[in-house]
C-alpha cells in the first residue's frame, strides 16, 4: 500500500476515504451533510509475466544477452525488493517494460489481427503480447496556456559514470537498522579494501559503489553491541537482573560482485532517439534511486518511500495512543524531461512512545479509568480488544537495562496473578513473587494478562513494566477524530506546500544532504520543474425541461454552478416513501416534521417529487436496534409491507455515526429490496438549503434520476470517434482490500457501466468478493458480459466500442493487469455473436506525489493570493513530467478547497479507439461534470468514482456480516493463517440492481 493515501476532497463533499494508514491534505472539501458513503482500495505490488512470442529470434537473443548483463547473480527488485535472478528480471517492470517489439515487426503483427471494419484484436492463443499504447501525437493543443512548477526535481548523471553492484550476506541474518549499522562500521573500518568508497546500501543485499574494492570478493567479521533475538531460556534473558550491559554479537559479512553497470542504455531509453521496444533499465535505475535515499535513510524513519523526522516539526498528538509526525516522499522517475526526482510532503501516523498501560488507556475507551480499577478483570471481548491493540508492537521493559526490544506476538491466557513460569534449574516461580525478589516490585495490575513475546514458546512481560518503542508506524484503522487531526497537519495551501518541498531538497535530512551526490557524479536540480499546461474549457451543461434555466456553462472560477433556478435533467417521482429514527432526544425527533416538510419543498424547487405523505408514520427506534440484524430485518420488512412491497425509499436518520450502519445497507439492499438515504440528527438542527439539496440529489440518483447531462453530446463533441446510433459505453473498475492488518477477509472488486447513450450518466455495478488481496479481477468477464447485456436491454444495441478506466493500479502491475483483464473483456465480448467492440483501457490513478503549482515570473503585485491559489480546474499537462514514451497526463478537473490539489494520473495501457491527447482529454473532463451528486466537477472520471464506491459498498457488506460472526477479530494465535475460502457477496435484491443504489 501506498504510504501516502491522500484523502482527496471530491466535488460532493463526500471524502473518499481509504484505509488510512497515512494521510496528507489534498483539498479535503467542506464537511460531508449525509451520511457519506465512501470506500477504499490499496494497492498491491505482484509478477508481472513477460512473454516474447512476437519477438523476432535476433531480438530475442539480444534481450537474453541485456538481462544476462542486468543480473548475473542473485539481486533484488527496485518496485518490490523480492530476490529475483534471470529469467524472471522483468517480474515487476513498471509499464514501461511492457516489453515491445520493434515497430515493423509491431506493425506487421497487429496488420494480422485486424477484421473486418477495421477493428484490432487480440489473438485468441495464449501466450499471448500486448504492447502498451504509445503516446499518439506530441501532446493536446486545446485550451488556453498556464505557466506551472511541478515537483520533479531534474537528476543529471554521467552515463559513462560505472556503478559498481554488489551482492552483500549477513549471517546471521540481521533487521535493516542492524543491517546499516554494520555497513557502516564496515565502510568506517575498511576504507582501503573499499578503495575509500561511501557505497550506497538498501538494507538488505544491494551495495552500490562508484569506484571498484580491491577484491571482488571481500569477507569480514563484525562484533556489534547487539543482543541475540532468541532467547537461550524461556526467562534467562527477559529477566536476567545480572546483565547490566549487552554482549557483543558477531556477524559474517560477505562482499561480492555482482556486476558493472553504466547509464548508457538509461540516457538511451530516456532520448527520443532510443528503441521504443527496449524495456527500461532498471538496473542503473534502482542504483541511483538507492543512491538518492541513503542520506535520508540515516537521518529519518523510513516508512515505504517516505522519510519521517522530528526535524521537520515535531511531532503532534492526534488522540487514541498516536502522534503525527511530518516527512516526504521521494521516487526516481523517468519522465520526458529526464530523470526526474519526484518530492512531496507526507504526514503519517506513529505509535506514542508511552507505557503500555498509558497506552491502552488513551487507545481503548473501557480502558480510560483503568488506574481506578486494577481489580477489575477483562472481559472475553475486552482481552480481544486489548490484543488487537497490541499485537506486533514491539516494545522495551523498563525494569532492567537493556537495549533489547521485543514484539508482542499476543496475551497469555491466564491474568498475571495466575502465572508460573519455569526458571533456568527448573524450578516453577510465581510471576509476582519473582519480580518481588528481584526487582523489589509489587505488580499493581494483577488482573491483567500479561504480553506474550514468544511465538512459539511461553515468555511473559507484565504490561506495567512495558514501553512502546518510538518511531513505528501505527498500523490501526484512525477513528474518525485522528482522521480529522493529522488531515489538519497534511493540509497545507500551494504555496506553503511549495516552500516545505523546497526546504527538504536544501535541508540537512533530504536526498541532496549527504555526499552520495557528489560520489556519484549526480547533479540534482534544487529548483522544481517549470513546465507549460493547459486549462480545458468548460462544457455547456443541460439541465430540466421544467426550469427557468434549461443549460448553462460553469464559468465561476471554482466551476461550480447552482440548481436555484433550475431543475435536475431527470427529476424522479417518489410517491411511497418512509423514514425511520435511531435514537435521538426528544428535542431532536420534534424537528422531523419540519425536516419532511422542507426536504419536499427543496426536493419540489428542483424537479423531483417527493410525496409529503410516508407509507406509514415515522417509526422511531432505539439506537440498539442498528446492533442486532435479526430484529432490523423484521422491522424493515414490516415497513416494506405497509408498502404493498413496494417502497421506492426509506430515509433513516441516526444520533451518531453507528456500526450498525453496515447492517441497514446490507439488509435493506438484498433482503428487503429497498434504496436507503441515511443522514445525522445534528443536520437536522440546521436543516440548510445546501444540506437539504445535497441530500436530495443523491436520493434522486438512488432512485434512478440524474442530475445533469452534457448540453452538446458526446457524438458532436468528438464526431471522429462517436455516432449517435452507434453507441459506446464507459466502465469503470476497482479492487478494495482489507485493512493491512486483516489476514482473512476477502478483497471486494466492483464494475460499473454506462445504461444510456449519449446522455452516458446512469451506471449499474455488478460487486465480488475475490481471494484475499487479489488485485487482479478474477470474476472481471462475468462482470462485464453481465453489464454488456443490461446495456443491450436498456439501449437496444450492443456498444462498438468499450471506454474502460481501471482504478486502484500501482505501476508494477500495469502489464499483469492490462494482459489478464483486457483479455477478460475480450471472453466476454465472445459471448455475443459477431462482437468485437474496440477497447480502451486507461488506469486511473490519485495515489501518486505529483504536485502542480502556478507560477509567474512577476508575482510582486498578487504574489501571496497567487501562491496561495490551487491550480483551476481543467489544468492538464501532457509533457515534460509525463511518461517519456507512452500514452499518460495528468488532469485537476476539480477545484481544492482545502490544501493542494492532486491532479489525477491518466495512463492509457490499450487503445484500438486510437484517441487523440486532445479527444480522450476533453472527454474524460466533460464526463467529470456529470457526476449524480453535486454540482461542479469531481476529481476523477466518474466510472473510476462509482466502482470505488460500489466496491466499498461490497466490503461494507462483508465486514459486517463477518464481525458478526467474530471471524476477523483479533484472536490469540501468536501466527498468522491462510486465509479462509472467500465468501460470497449477499445477492442484491432484483429492484435494487439496476439503480446507482451505491452513490
């Protein structure tokens, strides 16, 4: 997973929200006025297969002979550092090694799959080549220009310059942080066998020089002042009084050589001038980019690819046993321009480096007053609680010195008052009577269980003699309160965000602060890259017929336009409807009749019928009842029937965000068949004019209306590519994943589809449950086939081409994912007689650190309202930050509120449509101001948005229904299983399949 999930602001007010396990701002918008239903899925890093079966012998032999050269012995990946040794060299080659044939032969190839009217195909044997889309033209020409910096930074390096690979063995094996220490008392202490070198090392078996030792195989030893791990008795070494000081360990250390590599094959792959078929040189690559991290991975807490330090503010406490603390990201790209380093700053949560009991007390709310109740014992759910906590923290004991940290691997089952133990003569010792003898200490929580810091055998701490070692990433799921703290330490405007990059590439922890630079004949541009964009010009939108404004063109800066004078393009007609209550004081439920009342006449001021009357009387209930699915069924379907079984909507208004939420969803969409709009109490005090249209537009859309369609259509905006009576249709796909610490729960995959032409605004899903963080779509052409036959029924006609964007997709699986799924799509097309539609697919991206600013040259006049302006919407940029050969831009469709907008990465894999940068720009901005749930465009494609929430809305179902069953929850094994069979989804109701019940 990406180690700076953004929380990007959407155009609705509704966050998407990821499993956040490290946020930074991106214009998180004004508060959410509903209940937001939103959802995220990470990204997994995999094998990426290579085949040559359209590669001439000659190529071939030449590639055997280039990879022989990359990797002769063993070494490890730039992307996902596994081992890997030739054939297997490419496994996780971002894009760019989609591994292409010479353009004849490329030609030639394709000249053979085309059929009739034109249309490419893929050949139906396996194995098979796909070759990723060049970029078609030298970039779009719409718009009007922008001046821009970009936060690349430009690495010049000599090509001649040889890097000298080295494989490094440690035995035994050690942890990185012990890893760098030995390479540095190495490098410290055996300057003339290293030829005076300062190597780079990335902590596991990868050293890199600029000049060669004086053997190619080295061999020291090495004493360190490091503890064993292992421990030589179940207590000897946990509670040894005697050992004031740690032993020295001593470590075999052997140097050889691997290969040497220069940068000529990369300066060829980055010129224009290069082989468009040649993978890119990861070797070279992954040497500097280790190069670039070795100074900050001695200064700072390396957490993925970002660097965490004090030094760059100190830390702060967000709540719940965690700090924030601030840091940046840093990768090696090549771009147009060069190699580029690419800089952002970050902002990740930590671990408070507290007691234990300190800790659960701030962690866990039954825990708050646990000073006052050192008698109280644990309950079964508790002590599940306290484990899930706890379990892999590692920790220090505080009652004896040591420099020893152990992890916690679960609790003992007895509370400590209950422990014996065995000593080194075998004598049985009670716990507190041992820490009494030794240590003149009286254990005060003797009703606790005591840390388990064995995996294998028995060996117990008490809590109270505990510390939380600093400097670990908290891996927990943040509440809603730590979300919104370390979001306010991320949200930084343009221009304070701008100077924080800055100062890291002069400052004295960044990639330029040590010597690596200057050993290796680097040059790194300490000034962002200036670069030219383009701002796309708004669409004209269609609104309803019933309005006083019929259409109208978003010119306000932020693109954002307003229903007062007009009505949504297809308003719906709810005549049976009912609401229901969870808990709420007395004062709270008064205001429901005034709500009823101005949510008709808001919803009437827009073009949408609501009837003023409900099927039955609001039904207030307790908030108790969200926690029992058993007795919410049976009072869902009793409303259901008052409904003659067919109510259109249930409205239900809740005193708090509740778990419950999950259960309601799950039930009212596939046993009881009925679209539900939940919202909070405390909205319902203000009842204001913008919460009550937000609310109403979304029940619109769940019941099958839309907001707004595109004035002039998709066939007169790109005539090239679009006719009337030939219809299209975009899909979009996503994956979510369990959280980092869930082993078990499956991962969920959603598709939707376009249902109308050429309007293309109302999308169906279909949802999945697949196996455990599986990131390719494994039921993707059931999927598909299933969306294209709702398509044929509502349009009478199957589409001649498929638009599809694919989100959720790190760059180490574009080719993985691109070869499964477009072949997916293609057996599902065979479903259909005589049916070869074109396809395009594109990978939509927000998970990336490129950052756009605006800049002038003379800024004296408006420089502080100029620095502190998020770039406008329709900002697009095409060239010198992009990918140096193939087809990708980056898009802000919509305006930060908040922080410093993230523009959305496009990366077009396949294309058979063959777009123009001008056409697939336009069209994907266009479609993102038709969005069913506000009224200005959102960040991302709106297929790419609603397959993200529908999947959230699928693991909504499945981690419920499982934490009902007590299936996930933390339990006391000390190892982790494989996980389960996956268990499928519940089956939507037959009503509720064909609405965009999931926006």
């Amino acid at each position: 997973m990406d180690t700076n999930n953004g929380s990007d602001g959407d155009s609705s007010g509704n966050r998407i929200q990821g499993e956040l396990s490290s946020v930074e701002d991106d214009n998180a918008t004004a508060g959410n006025d509903s209940y937001s239903d939103g959802g995220g899925g990470d990204d997994d890093d995999g094998d990426d297969g290579v085949h040559e079966s359209l590669l001439s012998s000659a190529r071939v032999s030449r590639l055997r002979l280039h990879l022989a050269r990359v990797s002769v012995s063993v070494s490890s990946c730039a992307s996902c550092s596994r081992e890997l040794c030739f054939p297997d060299v490419l496994h996780c080659f971002p894009a760019v090694s989609s591994l292409r044939a010479p353009k004849e032969l490329e030609q030639q190839t394709m000249a053979s799959f085309k059929e009739d009217h034109g249309k490419t195909l893929i050949p139906s044997r396996k194995p098979q080549t796909v070759i990723v889309a060049r970029r078609p033209d030298s970039g779009g020409k719409e718009g009007s220009v922008i001046s821009l910096l970009a936060n690349h930074f430009l690495v010049q390096f000599d090509s001649s310059q040889k890097i000298y690979h080295y494989n490094v063995e440690i035995t035994p094996h050690p942890s990185k942080e012990v890893a760098r220490a030995i390479k540095q008392n190495l490098v410290d202490r055996n300057s003339d066998l290293l030829s005076g070198a300062l190597p780079a090392y990335d902590g596991r078996k990868n050293l890199y020089s600029p000049v060669e030792f004086q053997n190619d195989k080295l061999e020291f030893y090495i004493s360190l002042p490091i503890p064993t791990s292992k421990l030589s008795s179940n207590y000897g070494d946990v509670y040894d009084s005697k050992e004031k000081h740690e032993k020295l360990k001593l470590f075999r250390i052997n140097v050889k050589l691997v290969s040497k590599i220069n940068g000529k094959e990369l300066s060829s792959y980055l010129s224009k001038e290069g082989d468009d078929w040649i993978p890119l040189p990861q070797d070279y690559l992954h040497a500097l980019d280790v190069v670039l991290r070795e100074s900050p991975t001695e200064k700072c807490i390396p957490v993925g690819r970002s660097f965490y330090s004090n030094s760059m503010g100190r830390s702060k406490d967000i709540g719940g046993g965690a700090v924030g603390l601030r840091g940046f990201f840093q990768s090696l790209r090549p771009t147009q321009q060069g190699l580029a380093l690419n800089v952002d700053f970050s902002v990740t949560a930590f671990h408070e480096s507290i007691g234990v009991i300190p800790y659960l007390q701030k962690r866990l709310e039954f825990l708050r007053d646990l000073s006052q109740k050192k008698t109280a014992q644990l309950t079964a759910e508790e002590r599940k609680e306290v484990e899930k906590a706890l379990k892999n923290i590692r920790i220090f004991v505080c009652h004896r010195e040591t420099v020893q940290r152990y992890r916690v691997y679960g609790l003992t089952e007895d509370i400590t008052e209950n422990l014996w133990f065995a000593d080194r003569d075998g004598r049985n010792l009670r716990l507190l009577t041992y820490f009494k003898d030794h240590y003149n200490y009286d254990i005060q929580f003797r009703k606790l269980p005591c840390l388990q810091i064995s995996r294998s055998k028995p060996c117990y701490l008490p809590m109270e003699l505990c510390v939380i070692c600093e400097g670990q990433k908290f891996l927990g799921k943040l509440s809603d309160d730590q979300t919104a703290r370390i979001l306010k330490m991320g949200c930084q405007r343009p221009g304070e965000r701008k100077t924080i990059i800055e100062g890291v590439m002069r400052g004295q922890v960044g990639p330029t602060s040590g010597d690596q630079e200057r050993e290796f004949k680097l040059n790194v541009s300490r000034e962002m890259t200036r670069l030219t964009g383009r701002i796309l010009h708004p669409p004209k939108l269609k609104l309803g017929e019933g309005g006083h404004v019929r259409n109208l063109t978003p010119s306000r800066h932020d693109r954002q336009w307003n229903l007062l004078d007009g009505h949504v393009f297809e308003g719906t007609k709810i005549e049976r409807w009912a609401l229901m209550s969870f808990g709420g004081t007395s004062e709270q439920k008064s205001n429901i009749p005034r709500f009823i009342n101005q949510l008709t006449q808001r919803c009437e001021q827009l073009g949408i019928y609501l009837n003023k009357n409900t099927v039955i009387s609001p039904q207030f209930e307790s908030s108790q009842v969200l926690n029992n699915p058993l007795l919410l069924e049976s009072k869902l379907k009793k409303i259901q029937r008052s409904a003659s079984n067919n109510l259109q909507l249930l409205i239900c208004i809740m005193e708090r965000k509740h778990k419950g939420y999950a259960f309601l969803k799950r039930i009212a969409e596939t046993s009881v068949g009925v679209v539900s709009q939940c919202c909070l109490y405390p909205n319902l005090s203000k009842l204001s004019s913008q919460f009550l249209a937000n609310l109403a537009l979304k029940i619109n859309a769940k019941v099958g209306g839309c907001t707004v369609a595109l004035y002039n259509s998709l066939p007169s905006q790109i005539p090239r590519l679009f006719q009337i009576d030939e219809p299209a249709i975009f899909m979009g796909a996503d994956v979510t994943h369990p959280h980092p610490l869930d082993d078990f729960s499956p991962s969920v995959a959603a598709v939707v589809g376009s249902m109308n032409w050429p309007t293309a605004n109302k999308y169906i899903s279909r949802i999945r449950s697949q196996t455990h963080r599986q990131e390719i779509i494994q039921d993707l052409g059931s999927m598909v086939g299933e969306l294209l036959e709702d398509f044929y029924h509502e349009v009478e006609k199957l589409p001649g081409r498929i638009i599809f964007f694919r989100d959720g997709v790190s760059e180490t699986q574009f080719y993985k994912v691109l070869q499964e799924e477009l072949q997916s799509i293609r057996t599902a097309c065979s479903r259909f007689q005589d049916y070869k539609p074109l396809i395009t697919f594109a990978v939509v991206q927000k998970r990336h650190h490129t950052r756009l600013f605006p800049f002038e040259l003379d800024q004296s006049s408006t420089q502080n309202h100029f620095l502190y302006e998020n770039i406008p919407p329709g900002t697009v940029v095409d060239s010198v930050i992009t990918h140096p050969k193939e087809f990708d831009f980056y898009l802000c469709s919509h305006w930060g509120v908040k922080g410093t907008s993230r523009p959305t990465h496009y990366h077009v894999l396949w294309d058979e449509n063959q777009f123009t940068s001008d056409e697939l720009q336009k069209l994907v901005y266009n479609l993102c101001y038709t969005f069913v749930r506000c009224t200005k465009p959102i960040s991302l494609v709106p297929p790419a948005y609603y397959a993200h929430l529908a999947a959230y809305r699928g693991r909504l179902y499945l981690e419920r229904s499982s934490e009902s069953l007590g299936l996930f929850k933390g339990s006391s094994t000390l190892s982790r299983a494989a996980p389960p069979k996956t268990a499928p989804l519940p089956k939507l109701s037959e009503n509720i399949k064909k609405l965009m019940f999931y926006c």
